[in-house]
C-alpha cells in the first residue's frame, strides 16, 4: 500500500476522552466531561420530538439539498438558499474548503493555536500551512495579513478563538478584509458566536455583503447541542458556495439531523436562555480562577483557558481521577487547560476538584 506521503505522519484528531472509558478505567460512579465544548443543557425539547417524528422515515435517504432548513436558515439570517452549503459539522466544510480549493504547492495562513483541522485538512492536500502566533491568545491579523502571497489561497479565523476564547472585533476584522486580495478567501468559523456577548463582536453575516471572498461557518453542535448528529452549515457568495458543494459527498447529513436542526432553530428562547447560564458559568469560573491566582483569558465561547501554573497534564491526569475531563495538551501553551462552562453544579464541582488538586500537586513539589 502506498498512501499519499504528505500523510503517512499526520497526528490523528483526539477527541475528549469519553466518560464511560473514564469510568472504567478509573472504576468512577460519577464523571463530568468539560472537555468537547458540548451544551451541558441538552437541546432543545422540539429538536428531540423532531428526531422522534423521523424514526418511521429511517430506510429513506434524506434531502441531498436540505430544502426545508435551507428555507428556513435563509429567512432566518435573511440570505439566499444558495449561499448556503451543508456538512457532518462545519469540521466537514472545512475538509471541502480544502479540497475544492486547495493544490500542492498552495499556501494557507493560520493562527498558531487554533482549531486543528485547519492545518490537518491544508496538510492532506499537500500545501504549505503558515502559523501566526497569537498575541496574548488572540489572532494577530495584521501579522497574518502581512504573510499573504501570491500563493496563498485560504486564510482560515477562528472567532472566538478555539482553544483559547479570545475574540477580534468588527474593527479589526474590517479592516483586515479590506486589504486582502481577493483571489484568497477568507474562512471565518463562527462556530460559538451564538455565545457571544460583546457588543465588539463582528457578525459575519453582515460583513458577506461586502466581501465575496469570505464565508462563515456555522454549527448545530455548539448552543443548539446537536452535536452527535453532526451537522453545521457555511454561508456566503453563491459562486463559492457552488465550488464547495462540487465537492460534497452526496446525503451528508441524515434525516434525523436536517430535522432536529430545523426545530432547533425555531426555538431560539432555549437559545437565549443557554447564553445567559453560559455568561454567568463563565462570570463564576473567571472569579474562581483569579481567587485561586490564576491567569486565564478573556472568555467569548462556552469554554474558558486558564493557566494552571504547572503542567497542564499532570493537573488534567489528577482531575480526571477525581471525575472530571477537561482540555490540556496544547502545544504553545503547556500550563494552560481549556474547561467547558458546564451547569451551576458541574462548575461548582470542576472547581472544587481543581483546588484539590493544585494542593496535592504543590505537595508533591
């Protein structure tokens, strides 16, 4: 067997590791994962009757086009069904983007620590993957805008950033649109946004009239808590979305997540209320971390990176002996771990548990 060179060393996606093995593995009764950025709420009620109303249509392949949410996106956020494209979770948009437009020898700009299939999917086709790190966790466009070439192709923006939380506004996201070229599109992921409370924020949806090198992604997995029926959505000029949906596989999103997803997004009081426990979760956690002096940064998505003062695996190893999972493992930032805002209890618990530990930790120093 001879596979493509450029993969035979990519690192494989590690995923929060799951409860069940914890509690096997540790003989655990109780188990809290903070560690995916999953919805500690659920979804909505009408997304579950939803998922129950299409059990009888289980041997029917589902809309290859998605008709009937398209209809009902595009009203919502008043943009055509044809600037809209579907995947298994914006992840799998993110692989078509790379595909459709992606060759050898191609290049690629982004941030340093940021959501990793970005580089995973520029590395599979075989083209250059330019990092720019961070300052002080949040995206350096004018370094990144000062890398674009005649070769790049795609700028990937992580807003909020995943793992860190930060944001840039619409200011600075402006103004870094205005000056790229325009044969390099612009892929702003947008998958917490719904979380966002800062008033700075840019809503891309508002800037796509302007720039028809940019597209959003979108998900259902994140407030809408979809996210084991994988399904997310990009949204932008109909020419680029034709040039991505070219490439999508056929049937990539089933029955049950087209529907649970339209009914999920007509019941935007579940939404509203997720995002007010989300901002007092991370209200809580923020003033826990700078009791126990504790740096963390300015949190925007459903999740909160903080700076552990020592090795970030040791303290997650030690955490998850006492039932909770948690985020660590990041590779610029070795004493730092991303925690999930979970419910009022789950937090109270991941707190208590977090002290705990950074005792036992200091002691053994």
């Amino acid at each position: 067997m001879r596979p493509k060179s450029n993969i035979v060393n990519l690192p494989v996606y590690q995923p929060g590791k799951p409860i069940e093995d914890v509690k096997r593995e540790l003989g655990l009764a109780e188990v809290i994962k903070l560690a995916s950025n999953e919805n500690p709420f659920g979804c909505s009620e009408k997304a579950k009757q939803a998922i129950a109303n299409e059990l009888s249509q289980v041997s029917i392949y589902p809309d290859g086009f998605a008709v009937q949410l398209s209809a009902a996106i595009a009203a919502h956020f008043n943009v055509n069904p044809n600037q809209l494209v579907y995947g298994a979770g914006s992840d799998e948009i993110i692989l078509m983007i790379a595909r459709a437009f992606i060759v050898p020898g191609d290049e690629t700009i982004m941030a340093d620590q940021t959501f990793p299939q970005y580089k995973h999917n520029t590395d599979i086709e075989g083209a250059v993957c330019i990092q720019v790190p961070l300052i002080d966790g949040k995206h350096d466009l004018p370094g990144m805008l000062a890398r674009i070439t005649e070769k790049t192709k795609v700028v990937w923006v992580c807003n909020p950033n995943n793992p860190t939380g930060t944001i840039v506004s619409k200011e600075e996201l402006v103004a870094f649109l205005n000056q790229v070229p325009k044969h390099v599109l612009v892929v702003l992921d947008e998958a917490y946004c719904e979380y966002v409370t800062d008033q700075s924020f840019p809503d891309g949806l508002e800037l796509l009239p302007h720039y028809e090198n940019l597209i959003t992604l979108r998900t259902f997995s994140k407030i809408y808590g979809l996210a084991s029926l994988r399904i997310g959505y990009g949204i932008g000029h109909p020419e680029v979305v034709k040039l991505i949906n070219q490439v999508r596989e056929p049937f990539n999103t089933s029955r049950f997540a087209q529907a649970a997803a339209l009914a999920a997004l007509g019941d935007q009081d579940f939404i509203r209320q997720c995002r007010d426990s989300n901002a007092a979760g991370i209200a809580y956690l923020q003033a826990e971390f700078a009791r126990l002096g504790l740096a963390s940064f300015p949190a925007h998505g459903n999740f909160v990176m903080f700076d552990v003062q020592r090795p970030a695996m040791t303290v997650f190893n030690e955490l998850m002996r006492k039932g909770i999972i948690v985020r660590a493992g990041h590779k610029y930032y070795p004493t730092y771990i991303r925690v999930t805002v979970g419910s009022e209890e789950q937090n109270r618990k991941f707190i208590q548990a977090l002290e705990e530990v950074l005792q036992e930790v200091a002691v053994e120093a």
